[in-house]
C-alpha cells in the first residue's frame, strides 16, 4: 500500500507542477482558461500534501498518533482547499460559458485584472470559511479513546469522538459546507445549461464539437470531484458500511488530484504540444 500511495502521489506532484510550467512559460497558453488550471494544479499539490504524507508515514512507521494541534491543522487545511477547489471549478464553469456564449466580448470581460481578482477571492473565501467548522470542532468535548476510524482528520470522525451535545455543531457544520459546495455546483450547473444550450445552436457539427471539447476537461473534473465528495457527505449515514467513508475519501484527496493534470493534458492539445516543446527543448539541452 505504501509503494501505490507513494507512486501516486510524486506522479501526482510531478504532473502538476508540469502543468504550471508549461503555462507559465508558453506565451500562446497565457489565456484565462489556463491561468484557472495553473490555480487548480498548485492547489491540488497542496491538497493532497496535506494527507498524503502523513498516511505514507503511517504505512511505514506504524505510527498511527497524530498530535492534537496537528490534528486541527490538518482539518482546517483540507476544508480550506477543498472549498477553494469548489471555489475554482465555479469561476472556471463561468470562464468557460463566457467563451461559449460570449466569445467576442471574452477577452474583455476575462482581463487580467479580472481573473487576478476573481483567484483571489477563491483563495480568501477558503481560508475564511474553513474557520468555522475547525473552530467549532476544536471546541467539542471530547471523552473516551482518541481513536479516530479514518486515515486523516476529518469532521465526521473527530465528531464521532464527542461525548457531548454537537446537534448545533453539526447543524453549522453542515450549513457551511453546504453553502460551499452546493451554491458552487449550482453555478456550475447553471453555466453548463447555458453552454449547452449555445452549442446546441450552434449548426455545424464541428462547431459543436469545438466549442463542448473546450468543457470536457473541466466537466470530467467537476463529475470526479463532486461525485465522490457528495457520496461522502450528502448520502445519509446509515446506509455507510465499514470504511465506505475512507474508500471515496481516497478518491476525492488523492485520486483527483492524480487525475486532473492527466485529464487536462490527454484531452487538450495545446497542453500536449506545449509538454513535447518542453521535453525537446530538454532533451536538447542534455544531449546538444
């Protein structure tokens, strides 16, 4: 199990960072879709960093003790980018209607400016509302063994450790996470209505296989994401069985963040040309 998760997780960290790279220093890629995708790739080496390593550690010391504090960090860290990634998979969804939809004024209503502004608030959001739950769950009592069911911190688990009343915790808990990730698919949801019904306009097969090949990569990230994220804290908990909880937290912590730069490169050729215009330039500087 250690030699998969270590695999998985340094080709994880290998694939985003070659993703920034090649946007950052290809000119043709310097667009507002792929500003977005470098976001989400630096984000995703952080999310995962935020389990992984200590999962990895555990595998191999048998160490399965976490200090408290850390504990908290932890939680309070994987929230942040979890709702940052929701953020993000959001304004990309509305990136990608105002190119479908609006492709004249695109370049004027996504500047710089704009993007910059709108990353920002993806990040600050984050931060400031992974404070609730955190908050709020450092503060519960907790009694008996600290023995959590899972291999990281997360609410559910540490909840599960109470000996007191968590109903309004629970309640505030599942309002904030709530708000962050159903208000952000339902704007996915609601760009994606849209896209579809202009591609739908659009007369020419080619035209519509253009403009939806645009939105592949991002709609099969958004599918992965919240599919597995929805399993886990949407559907009731009596109908989980045994480590049901820890499996799809694998999917969503790890696999996810493995599987968006693979996605984002297989189906767009302009990241594929720029990685072989990377690996040339490479191949060249070491050989001659």
């Amino acid at each position: 199990m250690f030699t998969v998760f270590f695999v998985i997780y340094l080709l994880t960290l290998i694939g985003n960072i070659l993703i920034i790279l090649v946007v950052c220093y290809h000119i043709n890629l310097h667009t507002p879709m792929y500003f977005f995708i470098t976001n989400l790739s630096f984000l995703e080496i952080w999310y995962v960093s935020t389990t992984t390593p200590n999962l990895l550690a555990m595998l191999v010391t048998k160490n399965k003790r976490i200090p408290f504090r850390w504990c908290f960090v932890q939680l309070y860290m994987f929230h942040t980018l979890g709702i940052t990634e929701c953020n993000l998979l959001a304004i990309m969804a509305i990136d990608r209607y105002v190119a479908i939809c609006k492709p004249l004024r695109y370049k004027t209503i996504m500047n710089i400016n704009v993007c910059i502004y709108l990353a920002s608030m993806c990040w600050i959001l984050g931060f400031l509302m992974a404070i609730i739950p955190t908050t709020l769950t450092s503060q519960v009592p907790f009694c008996g063994r600290y023995i959590l069911n899972h291999y990281f911190c997360d609410l559910a688990p540490l909840l599960s450790l109470s000996c007191g009343d968590i109903t309004l915790t629970v309640t505030i808990n599942r309002c904030v996470g709530g708000f962050a990730t159903m208000f952000n698919l339902a704007i996915v949801i609601a760009m994606y209505i849209n896209i579809i019904i202009a591609i739908m306009k659009i007369k020419t097969n080619t035209g519509q296989t253009k403009a939806f090949s645009t939105c592949s990569s991002h709609l099969t990230v958004v599918t992965l994401f919240y599919g597995a994220a929805c399993i886990v804290y949407a559907s009731p908990k009596e109908v989980h069985l045994g480590d049901f909880d820890k499996i799809f937290a694998i999917v969503y912590a790890m696999l996810t963040p493995f599987l968006n730069p693979i996605i984002y490169s297989l189906r767009n050729q302009e990241v594929l040309s720029g990685l072989r215009r990377g690996i040339q330039k490479i191949t060249i500087l070491i050989y001659g």
